[in-house]
C-alpha cells in the first residue's frame, strides 16, 4: 500500500496531518521526528512530511531528523518548524519575529506551483509561529508570502517543499487541498484507504497483541469506550471481554440507566455495573486542582477495576481503555518525546495508569483516531446513529466542569442544570447542529433577585461549540432569544443557580473542557 511517513517533533496538530491524508483516501502513519531512517520501513514510502513542534530551531533540545531523510529520493514537505528544519539544513537562516504570526493570515502566490493547483492566491491561512525565515537554504525559493514573511519555500531541483503556516488545521483555506495535491500530485500516492482498511488491520493487531488472554474495558458511557468495546467484540470472542461501568457520582443526569440499554445492544457476555460513587466523591474532598483531581479520578478508576474485578477474569488480563489521540497529544504522549503538556488526561497520566501502561497490558486501539474518525469506526460497526452523535462527554465527568471542590451538592446542581441546557437544544432542533455542548459550574456566587428577596447564587457557565476532531473549536452563535431563554428556564428551575453566562471563547486560545 501506497503510504506517506509524517515525522513528529512534538506539534500539537501532528496527527491532524494524518488523518487530514487519510481522510482523500492515502495511508500515512506518524513516526518520531528523531528515528533512524535506516530502522524505518520503507515500502509503499511514496513521500515524507515533517511536523511542526513548540521548539526553536536554535533552541539546545530542537529535534532534528536523521539528515539521511534527505537522500531517500521521495518529496519532503515541512510544515512550520518543518520548513525552518530545511532552511537550516540547507544553510539558511532562520530569526525570531518581532511580529508574531497567529492566526489567519492571506498567502499570495509568487510562483506556479503544483502544491497550489486549485488553489486561490490570496487564500486564508492559519500561522502560528515565532520564528521566520530569514535567508532561504540553498537552491531554495520563495514561492508565496504572506504580509511580513515568506510562506511557502521550494527547492525544485529536490522536490523539497516548505510551508510556513498549517494546511492541517481546519481554519486554514485550501489546507486539505493543498496537502492533496502534495500527497497525490507531487507524491503519486494511491487513494486506497479507508475505515474497512482500518477495522481489518487494527482487529489484526488485537488478535497479535492480546493472544488468548481476556480484556478488561472501562465503560465511561460516553461514545469512546462504547465504541471500544464494539472493536474488541468484532475481533475476539464475547467471553473474553468484560465490559465494566463505574458510576462515580460524576456522571450526567440519567446517565447509567442509558448506558445500561446501550451496552445490552453490543450483545457483550460479561457486563458489570459497579457504583463508586462515594468513593469518588470521598477521593475528590477538599481538591480543587484540575490537574491534581484528573489524577485522582484517573488512578480511582484503576483502583475500582481492581477491587470489582470479574473472578472470572485471567490474572495478566489487558486493560481497554477508550483513549483517542486528542487525549495522547494534550497529555504531552505524541510519537515524539518533545511535545508539551496542556493538560493532563485521567486515562493518560494518572500514575496507576502510567504503572499499568509500563506493563505493556494496556490497550488502546482509538488512540490514533479524532472523535470524528470514531464517530465513522461506531458507525461501521453497526452501532446507532443517535448514540454514535452524542455529545463528547469527558472520562473525568463533571469532575472537570465544577471548577475547584467537587462536592455531591455541586453535582446534583449541575446534572439538573446540564439536563435542561441539553433538553433545550433538542427542544430547539440545535443539538444536533451543535458538536459539544455542556454546563460548567463556577465556584463563584453573586448577588440576584428573586421576587422582592436577596438572592446569592452560583454562577454557570454554558458552553457550546463547533469542531471537526476536537483540536479547533468555534463557538455555537446562538440567536440572543435562544440564549435568554435558556438562561431563564435554568434560572428558575434551580434556585441555587443566580447568574448564567454563555462562554464564546475558541479554541485556541481556550480548551474545549474548562480543565
């Protein structure tokens, strides 16, 4: 199979470049920007991308490939760091900018290109860097700017290609086509991948890795770990995979009662219901830290799998979790070593997760796909329409959306909340047109009215947002009557409730989750 290599040196948007590939229909997979080119497969290679990173090219710890990358005769597109990687490698130089490049930015053409067949000079990029090119390497051209600074750099001669801004991101225009024409155009790639191909070689996978032992899997009732569990029951017998809810007390209002129907539809063998719920209140108690309460929610979990664990079960059993690929690079776990941290996931760096994955028997077979890449893998493996487009619900629960102590108060109060915000958009016919949205509890009061009383209440926070693979994210722009009316059904449903806002940040700069 025809395939492209995208060599990670620790960007947030890596995997964003693979499956932007995969989705036209190519093959790609990520290695470490570092690897030994010699100990790289090599077959099907039909061209090379290298990623972006939050380091300097001139900074002590810059990553840098193995400069034999350079002699294996197939095209190399830089993106970002990717492009100041070549220039330095080539001689030229690269400077800080005292103008900043955030954001879109237009690119004009300076040069007839096959990268921009199809592609409109003056387009909408998407810039986030610190560093420009100052002097192009040797046998380098700029081929297009933006309004200070060369955006795309090529060597001809090589079939060497630079862009300065990201054509994986979904804000930039033209981004998938650009890569297209690279990948298809420049390169010469086949278009003959898809989720079947997936399903296959990842169901081979399984069977290889797990051999005849059984599978633990961690149920949050969100789509992930469901989706998870349909994977494992296609690839080994339904006795060998014990499907297992934790109620932590965190959970959305009515939530284990639906994901009891939903589990009973997977015609899964072993499926257990375990309430921890005043366990986890009980860990949560006093910690307010977002960061320090992923951490305890993260290695609970690990600990109730083991204190419930199905006697039935082997003792070198795999643990399955529902992990996607957003949660790996957030959590600083990319390819590469050099990516950084921008918060930590429960399923990722809790320490009895960290321990359990130093084991070699945790398995996680999303975690190289984005939450609309396993909306299409539910959907190819039979599960309902309606369940697959739920809402994204964080593994953490409400945990995370009740800023500072979680208490079983705030929980109650922000279920309820939750409900009706959720209720109403489908009353509205916006739910669906909506790719996330949810309550967030402040720990915050201010003073109201109710009637001729004083009244002192919490103040919540709603949020709702657009996104293709959840690593860029718009606001919803709800009509103002929505939003007021809303806001009144929520204010005088729950007294505690005194003050509703609507949060409009995007993401970047906010996160989807407020921790």
């Amino acid at each position: 199979m025809d395939r492209i290599i995208i060599l990670d040196f620790g960007g947030q948007t890596t995997q964003l470049i693979a499956r932007r590939i995969r989705e036209f229909g190519v093959y790609s997979e990520i290695i470490s920007g570092t690897e030994n080119i010699e100990n790289v497969d090599k077959s099907g290679l039909k061209g090379i991308i290298f990623s972006g990173s939050p380091y300097s090219v001139y900074d002590e710890e810059a990553p840098k490939p193995d400069s034999s990358v350079y002699t294996l005769g197939v095209p190399i597109l830089g993106i970002c760091y990717g492009l100041q990687l070549m220039t330095t490698h080539f001689g030229g130089t690269v400077q800080n900018m005292e103008h900043k490049e955030f954001g879109r930015a237009p690119v004009t053409f300076e040069q007839n290109l096959g990268l921009f067949r199809d592609v409109a000079s003056g387009f909408q990029s998407w810039m986030s860097h610190g560093d420009s090119i100052e002097t192009p390497g040797k046998g380098f051209t700029i081929a297009a700017r933006s309004e200070n600074h060369p955006a795309v750099l090529v060597n001809r001669e090589l079939n060497l290609y630079g862009l300065q801004f990201h054509p994986e991101v979904t804000h930039c225009d033209y981004g998938s086509k650009i890569l297209e024409n690279f990948v298809a155009g420049i390169c010469g790639a086949e278009k003959n991948w898809n989720m079947d191909e997936y399903i296959s070689q990842e169901i081979d996978k399984i069977r290889t890795t797990v051999g005849n032992r059984d599978i633990l899997v961690l149920i949050s009732g969100g789509v992930d770990s469901t989706v998870t569990g349909a994977l494992l029951l296609k690839a080994l017998p339904p006795e060998r995979i014990f499907l297992m809810y934790i109620d932590t007390g965190l959970m959305r209002k009515n939530e284990t009662e639906e994901v009891k129907e939903i589990l009973l539809t997977l015609e899964a063998k072993n499926i257990q219901i375990v309430d921890a719920s005043s366990d986890f209140l009980g860990a949560l108690k006093g910690i307010e830290d977002p960061e320090k309460k992923r951490a305890v929610i993260g290695d609970l979990f690990i600990k109730v799998q083991e204190n419930y664990l199905p006697s039935q079960i082997g003792n070198d059993y795999f643990l399955a979790q529902g992990t996607l690929y957003t949660d790996m690079i957030e959590s600083g776990k990319g390819v590469g070593e050099k990516a950084k941290v921008i918060k930590s996931h429960h399923n990722v760096r809790s320490p009895l997760v960290e321990k359990k994955r130093e084991t070699g028997l945790i398995i996680e077979p999303l975690s190289m796909l984005f939450k609309d890449e396993v909306r299409k893998l539910g959907l190819a493996l039979g599960l309902k329409n309606e369940f697959v487009y739920r809402h994204p619900f964080p593994g953490p629960g409400l945990g995370v959306r009740i800023l500072g102590e979680v208490t079983e108060e705030k929980c109650r109060i922000l279920k309820e909340a939750d409900a009706l915000f959720i209720n109403e958009l489908k009353n509205r016919n916006l739910y669906n047109k909506i790719w996330q949205a949810f309550c967030v509890l402040l720990p915050l009061k201010s003073v109201g009215v109710a009637g001729d009383d004083r009244r002192y209440g919490y103040i919540l926070a709603m949020r709702a947002i657009n996104s293709i693979d959840g690593m860029t994210a718009d606001v919803y722009p709800f009509k103002t009557t929505d939003l007021l009316e809303i806001s009144s059904v929520i204010t005088n449903t729950i007294p505690e409730v005194g003050r509703v806002v609507y949060d409009v940040s995007s993401k970047p700069p906010a996160t989807i989750e407020w921790e």
